[in-house]
C-alpha cells in the first residue's frame, strides 16, 4: 500500500522549553483537548483535559421505571447503544433476580457482535488509518484509497444490518428490553444476513492484513489490562472481571475496587483500581485476558499480523479491532448457523422479586462498561451508577501522552503534535460518553 | 487517483430523496427530522421522505440510491437560532464552519466529501441546515428553531418540485 508522508513537517531544532496544547482534538468522536508542558526538556505535565456540558443521566434515571433504563441510557452513546442497553438491562436482571440464558442470551451476543463491527470499522478506517497512512482525514485518503473505504463501508453497513434486524434501529435501537426483547426473529429471518455475514468474512480477513502491514511507533509499556473473563468464551456480555494485576471479582465488587476522582482539568472521573492503579480497558485489554479464547482463525490471523500472546504498543490496538472484527464476523455466523428461536421474546421480571440492586459489566466495543442500579419494589430507580470506559482510560492516556513525549522529545513540534493527537486516538475515546469535552491547545514557552 | 466508477444514474432507484437528519433526543438536533415530518403527504410523487439518525453507513446508503438528495439537518454557525440555510453541495463541500456538531463521529460535511470522494454522490444534492443552539440531550427546541421549522419545510418543498422537473425534463 502506497503510504503519503506525514502531512505535517517541521525542520526546526526543537526547543527545550516547549507546550503542546491541540485546541481542538480531531477525528474523535464528541470534543476534547491535549496539554503536554516541557520544561528543561523534561516532561513536566501531560493533561487530556476533555469538557462537555455535563449529562446529568445518572441523576435523570432517577425515579424512572427500571424499564426505561435500557432506552435512556442507549442515548448515551450513538456509536455504542448497545453496549448501554446490555449492562442496563443485565444491571436490572441482577436487581430483579433473574437470569438470561439459551436463544436469547445467544441474540444478546449477536446484537453485540454488530455493534463492535460497526464500532471498531467505522474506528479503524475512517478515525485511526488515517494517521498511519499519513492522510489528514478518511476523506483525503479515500481519494487514494478507494477500495479500503468501500470496504468500510460494506463491513459497517453488515455490523448494522445486525443491530437493525435484531434491534429494530442501528441507532436508538427499540427491541431491546429488561428480560430480552420485545420481539425475537425466526431464523429464516436471519438466514439472509448470515449469507452475508459470510460472504463478508474475507474483508474481516483482509482487515487484519491490512492493519498489520502498518509501521508502528516503537512504543512498548507495561500496562495493567482490565476486562471481562469468561470461561468458556471472548466476553462480551458477562464474565468475572478480571485485571494482569491480578484482580479477580464479579460485577457486584466493582465499585469496591475501581474507584472514581473527580479531575479538575476534565468534567470526567478518573478510575484507578484499589484508588492506586491506572489501567487499561477496551481492545488490547480484553487480548490480553482473553487471547485463548479467540476462534483459532483470529487467532492465526493475529499472529500473521504480528501479534503475539499479549500486545503491549497502544498503536497496535489498531491490529486487535481488527482481530476483534473478525471474530465478531465468526461468532455471528455461528450464533445464526445455531439459532433455535426461543419460546418467548423474554422472561418475567418482577421488580420485586430480586435484591433490589443490580450490577452488569459488559464489554463495549472501546473497553468495559458498568451500570449499578437500585430500585424500589414497584420498579422505580431510586440510584443509577454508570462507569464508561472512556473515563477508565484518562488516566491511562495522560499517561501515555507523558512517556510518549519523554522518549520522542527530539521529534519536531508539529509531528510531535499529530503523534499525541494519535497516541489519544489509540484508544478510540468515545468522549461523549465520558461527558467530556477536551480542548486542545498548542502553547510553546 | 480514485477508481473511475460506472455511471450510477440508471441504477438509482429513487427519484428524490429527501433526509431529515437528527436526533430527536438532542434539543435543536431534532430540527431537520422535524422538518421531514413537517413535509410529510406535501410532496409531488416522485419524492421519498426518509429520517436518519446520521450515521454515515446510512447516508452514503441514501445518497448512492438517489438521482437527487435534498438533506436537512441542525447547523451551529453562531447565527441566531432559526436562520435558515441552503446549500448546492453538487459540485462544492458544505462550508465546514456550519455543520461542525456530530454526535456520531464523522459528520454531515465529512459523509458528503466521502461519498463525492468514491463516486456516490448523486446527480443533485442539496443541504438545508437549520441553526439551533442547544443540543443537550432532553433539551427541548428552542423558541427561533422551532419557528423555523415551517419556513424551511416551505422552502424545501418549492426545491422539490423544481428539482423533479429538471429531472423528468
């Protein structure tokens, strides 16, 4: 693939004193903005300073039917409504002591393996490629790369196609409900979509390909990854959560450990775990805890494209959506190759048959998300956490942006620049959901 | 250099298209949705009225189907709320400084340069933006947006209808 030279260039020597700021942080989804001060050329203090007006959802769910649940906090995140409705409605089982298994836990997998297609594709093409392949934006890269955005654009409209046909809408999805859905397909309905699927798989395929032929900075650290662990499967709606630091606990004990601090830069929370360690989430995190449990082809693949057992350049986290597409293209064929339509389009659910509160963690496509609910025994919300990983990874990000700008110190500004707008974009922030709004300023003293 | 594709004219299944683009979630986002209701059993035949949420799988979709697209969607220029905009986005790209918001990553602007970029842009295509000010989710329409929605619905439906008789012409 023919790669453009980086449209940013600077001969300048670089000047000991210097700040980065980017006023306003590109090809990320809702606003943000990037602060790096070095001093002495030493680095003194990187920010991911993101601010928004704030979304009060939490305080709104408040007194609403836990039913409501699933479709207010949908609203969220236009990208990932799925993953919302999940952890709502997972949340809300616990609260209500009920269970989803069989057909319909098998639907739930398939609708999220939509999402992640449509998510991680629309990420990879049109958001991060770019900056590999030294293009301004998707657009300029379309006009040279023809054939990679068509690709993106049948692979994203598959990953849609499975939400509509399962969800009713691909954006504010409608059948999706506490206890399952409101309406299950036969499977002669999905047997159209499954020959797609299928005829689909060799894009999934050279997707992978693609990304790993890309030149990646040398950027290698030590992260402690954070996700949901399954045993028998790569997590996507339930699981035990579990860290490389060796955290081990179920979705009741998440708050005890990941605990949030309001920031003054950012109208977002930070999460550390035990109050002490930052970590990651998303892509990388969920290979490294769950690598096993890919299906052997993503598996061969991933190895093709470089990667080993565990992946520990941030930049590559490009190379595991793709791996993570091609498994969502897998698992989809096989949950429609297997579909027995349930009896029912869900169970009853009683709200006050249960504990009362409820906790789901499930695996958005940008890393794991957490809802808490307590309800009262006619249904209504008296409490409503939510945790998305967006505000998991500021942290994470800052800390990125720090190590990558010590090593890389002798890069001209402005590459230096587009290199911290990339080191963010590693981590596909869906700032929105963290309600979050980063300014991004370039400042040199 | 972008593959040369074939001409897309004659497989173009709709005549006219017409998008309403919003979120009715989000305060003055709901406006272009609006306005595609507020046209609703108006239009010549010819004319198909269809609402999306923005995603850009969505409107290349539409745009590649149609001969011509009329699109109308919430603009943030700094103009008072209700101003009402129309653009010939054919031959030239919407001007960026007033379709900035997207809630859905890639916007209106970047959709269209896409779409122009792989050769799926239709015969004609319009853009119809709306200026509101507030795009909080569960903000209702302010007062200028919502006084302007039958003002751009009026407008819209005479481009209808000249645009349909340019293309059976």
């Amino acid at each position: 693939m023919n790669r453009k030279k980086p449209v940013k260039t600077h001969k300048a020597r670089p000047k000991k004193n210097r700040t980065v700021k980017v006023g306003a942080l590109a090809r990320v989804e809702g606003e943000g903005a990037l602060y790096v001060n070095i001093r002495n050329n030493t680095v003194k203090d990187a920010k991911l300073q993101i601010y928004e007006p704030p979304r009060f959802f939490e305080a709104f769910l408040r007194g609403r039917r836990f039913t409501e649940a699933p479709d207010i906090t949908a609203r969220i995140c236009g990208i990932c409504p799925i993953a919302y409705q999940m952890s709502a409605c997972h949340a809300m089982e616990m609260a209500c002591g009920v269970k989803i298994d069989g057909p319909l836990r098998d639907l739930r997998r398939l609708i999220y393996c939509g999402e992640w297609i449509e998510s991680h594709v629309l990420h990879m093409y049109m958001l991060h490629l770019p900056d590999f392949l030294g293009y301004e934006s998707a657009i300029h890269m379309a006009r040279e790369h023809p054939d990679e955005v068509n690709r993106a654009l049948r692979m994203k409209k598959l990953g849609n196609e499975i939400v509509e046909v399962i969800a009713g809408r691909s954006i504010h999805p409608v059948n999706v409900r506490v206890g399952g859905f409101y309406r299950v397909p036969k499977a002669k309905e999905l047997e159209p979509l499954g020959e797609k699927l299928k005829k689909g798989l060799k894009d999934a395929v050279e997707t992978v390909r693609l990304m790993g032929t890309l030149d990646f900075p040398d950027f290698e650290r030590e992260y402690e990854c954070l996700s949901v662990c399954h045993d028998n499967e790569y997590p996507l709606n339930e699981g035990r959560i579990k860290s490389t630091g060796g955290l081990d606990i179920g979705a009741t004990e998440f708050l005890d450990h990941v605990i949030e601090e309001h920031m003054q830069h950012s109208t977002s929370l930070h999460a550390r775990i035990d109050g002490e360690r930052i970590y990651m989430v998303g892509p990388i995190a969920r290979y490294n805890l769950n690598r096993s449990a890919l299906s052997r082809r993503s598996r061969e693949a991933a190895g093709k494209a470089g990667l080993g057992p565990m992946c520990r350049n941030p930049f590559k986290s490009i190379i595991v959506r793709a791996v993570e597409t091609l498994y969502a293209f897998e698992e989809a064929i096989r949950i429609i190759d297997e579909y027995v339509m349930p009896d029912k389009p869900a169970v009853d659910v009683d709200p006050a048959a249960g504990p009362g509160t409820g906790h789901g963690c499930t695996e958005a496509p940008r890393g794991t998300l957490y809802h808490r609910y307590t309800i009262d025994p006619e249904g209504l919300i008296l409490d409503a956490t939510i945790v998305p990983p967006t505000a998991q990874h500021q942290p994470v990000i800052e800390s990125d942006l720090f190590r990558f700008v010590e090593r890389n110190m002798a890069l001209p500004d402005a590459k230096l620049q587009w290199r911290c707008e990339q080191v963010i974009r590693n981590y596909d922030p869906c700032i929105s959901c963290s309600c979050h709004f980063l300014k991004l300023h370039i400042q040199r003293s | 250099m972008p593959r040369e594709t074939p001409d897309r004219d004659t497989t173009r299944r709709e005549r006219l298209t017409v998008v309403g683009i919003g979120n009715p979630d989000r305060g003055d986002d709901a406006a272009g949705i609006l306005v595609a209701r507020a046209l609703a059993g108006r239009l010549p035949p010819g004319a198909t009225i269809v609402e999306s949420p923005g995603d850009v799988t969505d409107l290349v979709t539409i745009l590649e189907r149609s001969r011509c697209a009329v699109l109308i969607d919430a603009a943030q220029s700094e103009a008072e709320p209700g101003t009402v905009y129309r653009f010939d986005a054919t031959k030239e790209p919407l001007p960026a400084e007033y379709f900035r918001c997207s809630t859905h990553a890639f916007g209106l602007g970047q959709t269209i340069e896409l779409a122009r970029t792989i050769g799926l842009l239709p015969r004609r295509l319009f853009v119809c933006g709306i200026e509101g000010r507030d795009f909080s989710i569960g903000a209702p329409l302010s007062d200028g947006t919502r006084a302007a929605i039958d003002a751009a619905a009026s407008m819209i439906h005479d481009l209808v209808e000249k645009l349909l008789q340019e293309d059976s012409g």
